[in-house]
C-alpha cells in the first residue's frame, strides 16, 4: 500500500513539476512577447518621430525655395543654405542636409558615348548603359541586351527606354561599378528641350513615357520637318505639327520645354564639358566660365554668350542654358545612435500665380532606413572650389 502511494506522490510531483515547467515557458515566452511587441511599439514610435522631424525639414526647405525672390539662382541664395550641405542637432537627432540643383546636371538618358567616357565609363560599360536605354535589342559590341538579362537566375528585361530613376542603373549588367561612376554628376529628371533633341532620343522619350509607336513616327516626322527652317518660340507652335492635338498638346507640356534647363552657376566642370562635347565648342570653354562664375555669379544667361560666340554665327546658348534651377534633390540624414533614417525627394519648381514666387511639385521620394540608407557625405567644398581641388 506504502509502495501504491509513494508511487501516486511521486507522479503527482513529477505532474506538478511537468505543470510549473509548462507555465514558466510560457511565461517565458509571454514575457518575450511583450518585449518583442514593446520593442516594436519603441521602434514604430522612433521611426514615426524621424519621419516626423524628416518632413518638418524637408517643409522648411521647400519654404525657401518658394520664397525665392531673386530672378537668377546661385549658391549664395538663402535656399542653397551656401553650400548645399548643413547639419544641426534636433530633437535628439542628427540632422544631415545634402542639396543639389538637378537640373544643372547632363541627362544621363540622352548621353553619347563620347559624353560617358569623359564621366570615366569605359567603353563596355558605355555600351552596356546604351543598349539599357536604347528602344532596340541590337546588341552593341560590348553592350547586353534581353539574352543576357534572361539568362540570368532572376531573369528580367532591360529597360528599353530612359531611366525613370537612377538607381536603376544598379539593375544594367555591372550596374553597380557604373553607378558608383555616373551617380554623382548625372540627373534623369527635368524636361527635355524640344528644340535640341535628336531625332533618335525624341523617338524613345515619347516611347518611354507611353505614347503609340504609330503616333510616336509621326509626331518625330513633323519635328523635324518644322526645325528644318525653325526652331520652338511657344508651346502652342506645336498645335502647327499635324500629329498634335488639343490633348497631346496637354500630355506633353511635363515633358518638353522650348530653352535650356541647366543653370551655369551650379553645373560643375565635368557636366559643361559633356555638354560642350555634344553642341560641338571647345571643352576648354569650360574652365572660362567656371572662373568668371567664382568671380560673381551670372546674373543672365547673355552674360555667358561672348564665350560661345567662336564662328560667324551665334551660338543660341539659352537653347542650352539658364540661370534659373528648376529641379532641385534634397538629401536629408536623420541619426540617433545606430539608427538612421533617410528621406530623399527631387522637386521640381515653377512659377506660381500665388503669394510666393514658385511652386513645388514632387516627381521622386525615397525613404530608407538603417543600412539600407546611404553614407553620409562628407562636407562639400565650394563648387568652385571643389573644381580646382580635383
């Protein structure tokens, strides 16, 4: 009997011991729930402060910029904030600002060959952008089109068109070494001048942004047809063009302007001479205008005309250039800790019938967090400044 209930006692026990061990598990577990879910409430309410405190920023910015009152942009405009880059302590955090007029850089979607061997690109790496870009699959000597994208263990197409961001370079074939290379100094936002597209890159900008193939021919015969004997003065001249109508007429003013968009007080040395390359000058008018810019900035594009002027003909350098800045990126930091958050947008600006001069509009915005966010810049010199360090 002794034996009986020294048995049931000791299963007993070892059932209680069985009960205890099974509810502190899941007390443990619970326990680590609650942190798991504390953790994430913490993280949530971080992420929801920086992204709070990024926009606050970014608001401050564009204030700025549509309060611009002067009639030519340069760095020493109060929205620059000098040189492009602050940074401040607020609210706990960090805060890194990186500013950069984006309009005053080469697109990187009507680039030649030529132009992307002076950004460093060799000529694979040339030919390889291209073939992205371009709207065939004939394969340049060096380049890659569909076979090689669909060999791949992730197969996928290549563009065929213009880059609607830049970080899609990093998808080209060795895209990561090429946007290391053509990142800094390249844009792909801002209109494109109707006046001084190639037949080839009107074709695929109007390809790339929709429009029908049968349209897109004709609408490129009727261009060029009308700058045989003429160039765009007014938007409206393209209702002249058969292939226009009212409603083309709409869809195409966010892509086409009649002048230049890239302000000569902001490109750097590099981007003037790529477009240089293209329009034909000397590469060496370049370092000209980049000492009379450190001088005093240009108040208005004619001031730049005389170091164009070479042959008998003038050169129509507001075809080119300006010295308003219509697209401007916005880099901002926001880090505690190890924690970093990252907001980037590219804005683009025009005149506004309201109480500020301009008004702003976004065409891209990226946020990124931790280590998916890029390194933070290392203070910049002087545009000018920078130009004669290197």
């Amino acid at each position: 009997m002794k034996t009986i209930l020294n048995d049931c006692r000791g299963s007993v026990l070892i059932l209680v011991a069985w009960v205890f061990a099974i509810m502190g598990i899941i007390a443990a577990f619970l326990l680590y729930r609650s942190e798991l879910e504390w953790a994430a409430v913490v993280s949530l309410e971080r992420n929801n402060r920086a992204a709070g405190l990024g926009e606050q920023v970014l608001q401050e910015q564009l204030a700025l910029l549509r309060r611009d009152d002067t009639d030519q942009d340069s760095v020493s405009d109060p929205w620059f904030r000098e040189k492009g880059y602050w940074e401040e302590q607020r609210d706990g955090f960090q805060v890194v600002v990186k500013i950069e007029d984006e309009s005053s850089k080469p697109n990187l979607n009507i680039m030649s060959r030529g132009e992307l061997g002076l950004l460093g690109l060799s000529e694979v790496e040339a030919d390889v952008l291209i073939d992205w870009i371009d709207p065939d699959d004939e394969i340049s000597s060096e380049g890659a089109e569909a076979d090689y994208y669909q060999s791949l263990a992730v197969p996928y197409k290549p563009r065929n068109g213009f880059l609607s961001t830049l970080r899609e370079v990093l998808a080209v074939k060795d895209g990561r070494e090429i946007y290391s290379k053509v990142a800094p100094c390249v844009t792909v936002f801002g209109k494109y001048n109707i006046n001084t597209l190639t037949e080839r890159n009107l074709e695929n900008l109007l390809l790339s942004s929709g429009f029908d193939k049968m349209w897109v021919e004709r609408m490129v015969s009727d261009v060029n047809n009308y700058r045989t004997d003429n160039i765009f003065k007014s938007f409206d001249e393209l209702r002249q063009l058969s292939a226009v109508s009212l409603d083309k007429l709409d869809e195409l003013r966010p892509l086409l302007t009649l002048t230049g968009i890239m302000n000569l007080n902001f490109i750097n040395e590099k981007g003037l001479e790529t477009v240089l390359k293209r329009i034909g000058c000397d590469q060496e008018v370049a370092g000209k205008i980049i000492h009379r810019r450190r001088e005093e900035p240009f108040t208005e594009i004619g001031e730049a005309r005389h170091f164009f002027n070479i042959g008998e003909k003038p050169f129509p350098i507001e075809q080119y250039f300006t010295t308003v800045s219509t697209i401007i990126r916005y880099q901002i930091w926001l880090i505690k800790g190890e924690r970093t958050y990252y907001l980037e947008t590219v804005q683009e600006r025009a005149p506004s019938d309201g109480a500020n001069k301009w008004r702003t509009s976004p065409l891209f915005r990226c946020v990124l967090r931790d280590q998916e966010a890029p390194e933070l810049p290392d203070p910049p010199l002087d545009l000018d400044e920078e130009e004669e360090e290197e």
